[in-house]
C-alpha cells in the first residue's frame, strides 16, 4: 500500500473542511453552514468542568445519553489468561470481560459470517462491540497476532462512545447511526501536528477552529486526532476528503477520534490520550482493520 506523505494544510483554507464533517463533524446543519460562510454561529460557553455540548440544531452532539457503563460477565479462561474455546470454525468467543495480554484463537465476539470480511492478511484489528443495535457506548479491544497463523492478542482495552441513534448495517446520511461492518484503516490527520503516526498523517488545522466554532470552546479538542475508518470514503486520502464511492446519501467521514464524553454522529471515540497511542500504535504494515456493531450482528 503507497504512504501518502505528510502533508500540513493551510489553515484559513481548511478550516471550512471541519464545518463539513458529516460523520462526527460539524456538518450539514444551519451552524455549519452559517461557520463555512463567515457568519457568526451561536454556541452557548461550557464551564471550567466539561459538559456535553448544547444542541446547535437537529444535526448536532445531543447531551451524553445517561447510562451505565457495560458491566460484562466474568470470561470463561483457561489460566495464564488464555482464553479456552472450541476449536469449531463457527465457534464464538465471548467477548466478554476482555483483559490485555489475553490471547484467543480467533477474534472475541466475531462470529463466521464477520469473521470472514477480516483479510487474511490482518494482523492487527480494532473490534467496537455494543450490547444491542442501540447501545452508544462499546467496548473497543486492539487484537494483534504475529503472524496470519498465530493467534490474536488482546494488546489494549477501551471504553469508547459511537453514534447516538446506536448502530446500522445501511446506514443514511445525518441519521446519527454509525456503519456495521469491518472496515480498513489507513489514514489519519487531525488539527495538531503529526504525533508520531504510523499511518499517513495530514494536519488540517482548521479542524479545531470549525469545532469551537459549532460546539463551544470546551469541544475544539475533538478533532485534534483523527482516524478514518474506511467507509464510504477513497483510501490514501486526507480524513476531510470528500469522495464518496457509495454515493452522499450513505453518508461519510465515519472517524476515530477524540471523545466529548457524549454519543456522536457515527463516529467511534476514545480519550486524547488513548488517541494518540492508537496513532503511535495502528501499523499499515500489519494490514489493520475494525470490526465494529452490535453484538447479535458481529456474532453472525
């Protein structure tokens, strides 16, 4: 696969860019519009402790939904930490309570029919599983294996936010849902320089200036790291490009990025720091994909 080089965009040019996002971005509503062409767009001030942003319009971050964080059940594993499952093909691991330094036969909570989609040349895969279709919140585990034959290791483990509407296996463009599937990752940017990324980086430094703009001074972080997941969009591009192959009603900019403590527009987030080690840590070398969806799907 090409590197595309680093690139650092200038900033009073992109900054429109951010206004654009269609996935977890400032997009498609009054206030982006408004932002994109020079007039001022309301956003009502955060205090010193951080809230979730106030609704701009019907397109905007709604206020964090109130649940409790995923309790999983205790995992059946053998000792030393590995995981015992059947050697079956269509066996499912559980997914549940997953620790780092783990290591299973095959990816936790991916059954036959998912588990297909993954590239044999995969060796290292973000999984995102929710309990149900409209949880918005996921457990979000990196797997990596030495080699195409070995078995996977769970390397780090995540608490992370996705869409607001939950999840879609035909997602629609500002329906707040965020794409089942599995997906390639090959592409990164973000508002701040590059943090030592193994996958092509592009600094958009608009990005955070757009954010402000639409959701509070609080919020202009969000897009400081970014992660493209490769879905509805042109691989070996910037994160804000716009090419679309499935067309814009699908729906685009489907990003890792950085969390606002509140369900997204389709996105996957975690903290700035879990961000960066995913920068630092997701290798183009090792083909890396995600796997993300609600359990019963991911389990097919």
């Amino acid at each position: 696969m090409p590197i595309v080089p680093k690139t650092v965009l200038p900033a009073a040019v992109l900054t429109a860019a951010a206004l654009l996002v269609s996935g977890c971005g400032a997009v498609g509503s009054a206030n982006a519009q408004a932002a994109a062409e020079g007039a001022p767009v309301s956003a009502e001030s955060v205090g010193s402790s951080l809230s979730a942003p106030q609704l701009q319009s019907p397109g905007d971050f709604p206020a964090p939904a109130v649940q409790e964080p995923i309790e999983p059940n205790a995992a059946d594993s053998a000792p030393g930490g590995e995981a015992s499952s059947s050697t079956d093909d269509d066996a499912v691991v559980p997914a549940d309570d997953i620790a780092a330094g783990q290591t299973f036969p095959t990816l936790p909570g991916v059954g036959p029919e998912t588990r297909g989609e993954v590239p044999d040349t995969a060796r290292q895969v973000l999984v995102a599983i929710g309990e149900d279709a409209k949880d918005t919140r996921n457990q979000l585990v990196l797997y990596q294996r030495a080699d195409v034959e070995a078995d996977w290791e769970a390397v780090k483990v995540f608490s992370a936010h996705n869409g607001r509407s939950g999840w879609a296996e035909e997602r629609r463009e500002g329906d707040g849902t965020t794409p089942v599937g599995v997906f390639a990752l090959t592409d990164a940017g973000g508002a701040k320089a590059d943090p030592n990324s193994k996958l092509p980086y592009t600094q958009n430094s608009g990005l955070r200036d757009g954010a402000a703009q639409v959701y509070g001074e609080d919020w202009r972080d969000v897009f400081d790291y970014v992660i493209a997941i490769n879905y509805n969009r042109k691989a070996g591009t910037a994160p804000t490009d716009n090419t679309r192959p499935m067309g814009w009603d699908a729906g685009g900019k489907i990003w890792l990025h950085v969390d606002h403590d509140s369900p997204t527009r389709g996105c996957v987030t975690v903290p700035t720091d879990e961000m960066q080690y995913l920068l630092q840590t997701i290798d183009p070398e090792l083909d890396p994909h995600i796997v993300m969806g609600p359990a019963d799907l991911l389990g097919r």
